[in-house]
C-alpha cells in the first residue's frame, strides 16, 4: 500500500532504539526524508549509520527535556524546510512503588513522558497549522486507558498523552492537519528488556520465569498472548500519520489487552 509518504520530511524523536528507531525505518522505507534524535551523539550516529542505506537520514543528539535541548533540534530540524511528519516518541518508564515516588519523580517523568511532546508540538504544529497541511503523532501507551499499579507515574503521563493529543486536534479544525496518538501495549525493545529486570527485582523472581509467565499472569487480558513487535507499532505510526481522514483519535496497538469495543 502506497501511503503517500514520498519526499515527505518526518521527525521522530527517541528514535535512536526501539519503537522510534523503527518507526524511522518505516518511514524511510516509504520515500521519507528522516529526522532521527537521540540523547547522546553516539547512539545518533549509530542510527544514521545504520539506516543511511535505506534513504535520506539527517540526526541530532539532544535533551528534549531542557527548553535548550528542544529548541536545537527545532532548529535544526527546520533548516532544510518545513516539517510534514511530526512523531512524539520520547518517553522513559521503570518500575516503583507509588508511595515511594517523590514529588521531584513525578516531575521528572511529567517533564519527559508529556512535556517533550508539548515542546515540540509547540513549535512545529503552527507552522503546520499556516501552511495547512501536516501530521502529529504522539506515543501514548494501553496504559494510559488501564493503569498499571507498578507504573501508575507512567500511566498517568500517557493518560496525559491522550489528552494533549484530542487537544491539539480540535486545533487543526477545517485544515488537513491531523493530530493522532497510537497506543501501543507491550512490546519488545531493549527498553522494555530493561522494565523486565526491575519487575523482576519488584516481585522477587527469576526474570526468566517472569517473561515466561507473564502474559499468563500480568496481562492476561491479551487475546495475542505475545509481546507486540516495534515493527507493527512503527507501521501503525506511519498508517495514521498517513490518514487526512483521521484526527483526533487513540489507535490502539496492544494485542487486545483493553477489554472493550472502542
């Protein structure tokens, strides 16, 4: 299927790994001019490096958690000329206690989870919105619909997600803007390799027996009873960012997980 997303200029941050990494690669498969982003020069290299043969990739390192941070990669981002894709994939988790999460914690996680994709939907959507045409894409997560009790910090950041994106969206009115989330469940990335270890060290179990048993146990609402891959989230992303049609909405990607028909 041809998505019509030829010569279109996307930015994904946190694309250096996992699902954002991915979901650049979608996009470069697809015809686009790619943006990708990461924290430290290092892992952007690596990605450019990496996904350079499969079209034109442009990348910086920075903290989109620091103002500093966002506006670099605005700027260097809007160079070489507007933007038509934005995808808001910044995002960290772990797993805590919730009585022991201080109010610097939640902070922390506001700031990174929610207040990146603000940063950068601040500048990009309004030129968007001039021009007349454009795309956002914001990374929300199952979670957000049903909080999980040893991340109920994440949930609600991605909760918060869903809000800012039906936000945006009643922004885009009479324009071919579109501002979508898309909320993948569990999948897995070298991250989530990562939220294993400390789910483990929470339930105090072998980590092995806990990614063996844990769509039994822990999701057993799951009606794929597997770890979604980033490849199906990437190609989710790229589908909805490549839909006039649709604005506004919360596309779920999480293996059914959420008992409910919408």
């Amino acid at each position: 299927m041809d998505m019509k997303l030829n010569g279109k200029r996307v930015l994904v941050t946190g694309s250096a790994s996992g699902i954002g990494r991915a979901t650049a690669q979608t996009f470069l498969a697809e015809g686009a001019e790619v943006i990708v982003h990461g924290l430290t020069e290092a892992e952007v290299a690596t990605a450019r490096e990496q996904l350079a043969p499969l079209g034109s990739v442009a990348g910086l390192h920075a903290d989109l958690g620091t103002p500093e941070g966002a506006d670099a990669l605005i700027a260097f981002a809007a160079k070489d000329g507007p933007l038509d894709v934005l995808v808001n994939n910044v995002g960290i988790f772990s797993v805590k206690d919730f009585a022991a999460l201080t109010d610097e914690e939640w902070f922390h996680y506001f700031n990174i989870n929610v207040m990146t994709a603000v940063r950068m939907s601040r500048a990009f959507l309004p030129q968007m919105l001039a021009r007349g045409t454009g795309a956002v894409v914001n990374l929300a997560s199952e979670a957000g619909v049903k909080p999980l009790p040893q991340m109920v910090h994440y949930s609600v950041t991605k909760t918060a997600m869903i809000g800012l994106t039906r936000g945006m969206a009643e922004l885009t009115k009479g324009t071919q803007v579109t501002v979508n989330a898309v909320l993948p469940g569990p999948t897995w990335t070298e991250g989530v390799a990562a939220y294993f270890d400390g789910l483990a060290a929470a339930k105090g179990q072998p980590v092995d027996d806990i990614i063996d048993n844990y769509f039994r146990n822990d999701e057993p609402t799951s009606l794929i009873q597997r770890f979604v891959k980033a490849d199906e989230v990437a190609r989710m992303i790229a589908f909805v960012a490549s839909s006039p049609a649709s604005n506004g909405a919360a596309y779920r990607i999480e293996g059914g997980i959420i008992r409910s028909i919408l």
